[in-house]
C-alpha cells in the first residue's frame, strides 16, 4: 500500500483499520512527535492541533500499512486564501529517505484539489522542501 496523506480533524479519526485500544492514533502521532527533536512534544503539537480542529483546521496524517508514519499541521488564518504547514515529523526509520518531501507534496495536491494557490511554510525543513520543488505558490 502506498503512502497516503489523510487530512484529519479530530484524533480518534478511523485511520488504523483494526486499532489495538482506544486512542491509539493519538497515542502513535504523539509517539511520533516525541521521538523528533525537531518538534515539540507529542503532547504540546496535539493540544495545538486539537485547538485548530475546533476552528476547521486538520492534521495531515501519513498512512503506510496501516500506521502513522508522517504528520504535519495544516492552519489556516482565515485571513488570506494561503495555508500555513507546521509541525512536520516523520517516523524515525524513514527519516533521510526523502518520505518527509513525499508527504508534504501529497498535502500540497490535496490543498490544491480544494482551491488553496499559495502555501506559508513555518519552518525550516518545509521551507527548503517546498522551495526546493517549487511548490510555495500555484502557477497560474
């Protein structure tokens, strides 16, 4: 099965076919965001991102047989047509494997598909992969 970003807007979203327990997507994405140095806590991102949901905002989720390998946060400010992406993580084993620029061209294509035509990285990594495939802004 090939990788798959699923926009998300609440933590008990049915991604895993035959989850193990309760809350076992919460309890894998906040796993996955606590083995990233590059990120906040798994608690600190989800608290924010489950502020966002109350305000339409999702969680992109990368789904690779059937587990979470791959999140990143997609906000809109309600004030310009632009999506800020933040808080990109991706599971230790596939990191350096150019999963993480996969992933966010896949959520790139979905918001796109919805009528997004320009993207605000907030932070470094998402930046240099979205500069780097040109992917900040629509072509018109």
């Amino acid at each position: 099965m090939p990788l798959e970003a699923i926009a998300i807007n609440r933590l008990d979203a049915p991604l895993i076919k035959k989850p193990a327990r309760d809350n076992e997507l919460a309890e894998r994405l906040a796993a996955l965001y606590d083995s990233d140095e590059t990120q906040p806590s798994g608690a600190e991102v989800l608290r924010l991102v489950e502020q966002g949901f109350s305000r339409g905002q999702y969680l992109y989720v990368g789904m690779f047989n059937d587990k979470p390998i791959a999140a990143v946060a997609c906000f809109d400010d309600g004030q310009t047509n632009a999506k800020r992406l933040q808080y990109l993580t991706v599971h230790p084993e596939n990191r350096k494997r150019a999963i993480d620029a996969k992933f966010i061209k896949l959520v790139y294509d979905a918001e796109v598909k919805k009528g997004v035509r320009e993207f605000v990285p907030a932070d470094d990594a998402i930046h240099r992969i979205m500069s780097e495939y040109e992917l900040l802004r629509i072509k018109d």
